[in-house]
C-alpha cells in the first residue's frame, strides 16, 4: 500500500534520483528541490511504498496571478513501475485539495507538445488545453502547451 504525505528535506537525495529517473535532462537540479521544499509559495508531496522508497511525487508552486491566486504543477513523477496504478492520479487529487484549501482559483501546467500520454492524463483530470504554445520550452527545443483546471 502506498503512503501519501509531504516531503521535507530528508527526502531531497531521493527526490532528486526520481527526478533524474523521470526526466533525464530536464530533471530539476538539488538545489531548486531544496528551494522548493523549504518555499513557503510551494509545496512538495510524495508517494512510498511500506518500506520507505519514494516512487513518486509532485511539486506545486503558488503565485497571484493579477485576477487570481494560480497554482502551477511544476513537476508530477512516478517510477516506472509504479505508473498506471493510480499514483499520479492520487498525488494530484492531494494538490488539487491543497489548493482549494488555499483557495486558488486555477492550476496551470506545462506539457511537451509530443507528450500524448500526459495530455491524455490531465484531460482526464479535468484539465483543458489552452491555445498557447511556449516554444522552445524545454532543454531539447521540444515546444510545450499550457493546460488549465479551474477550481471551484
């Protein structure tokens, strides 16, 4: 059975392994974890198994947009193995509540414009793609698209 809760800063050797792990060279560097788990405008959750072992996780980041409080997905993760068991789906259920109860009014995203499997996921979650394409966005020059969900 997988445990939920927030990571803290024992955790950032293993964060930063499920990064690399996840996302090879776009694989966010220890020092931005350790910013983000120590930035009261951010939070960071994560998924164990019963013997301790991070397999998944995902990082939120908080700002005030000049109409409304936004929240930003920085960066969702599952290991390979653990993927299509529900994890992914769990950690943004665990955001989405977080912001509510911060009450921001929206989550936005960033996703590779080649990246189907994670479109498809976060349509299903309720998030809808906007026209706008950020090119060049990630290190490989692979363009990304926004995806919103407006909470209410």
């Amino acid at each position: 059975m997988v445990r939920y809760c927030r990571a803290n800063l024992l955790d950032i050797l293993f964060l930063e392994r499920l990064e690399r792990n996840c996302f090879a060279d776009e694989a966010f560097s220890r020092r931005l974890i350790k910013n983000l788990l120590v930035n009261p405008r951010s939070v960071v959750f994560k998924a164990t198994t019963p013997a301790g072992e991070i397999v998944g996780n995902i990082i939120g980041v908080f700002k005030n947009d000049p109409v409304i409080l936004t929240g930003r997905i920085f960066s969702l993760c599952v290991l390979e193995p653990y993927r299509k068991s529900g994890i992914a789906t769990h950690l943004l259920h665990i955001l989405e509540e977080e912001c509510r109860f911060l009450k921001v009014g929206q989550i936005r995203l960033e996703v590779g414009v080649l990246n189907t499997v994670a479109q498809r996921f976060y349509v299903q979650q309720g998030y809808l793609q906007t026209p706008v394409i950020l090119p060049g966005f990630y290190r490989n020059g692979t363009d990304a698209l926004i995806m919103l969900k407006r909470l209410s």
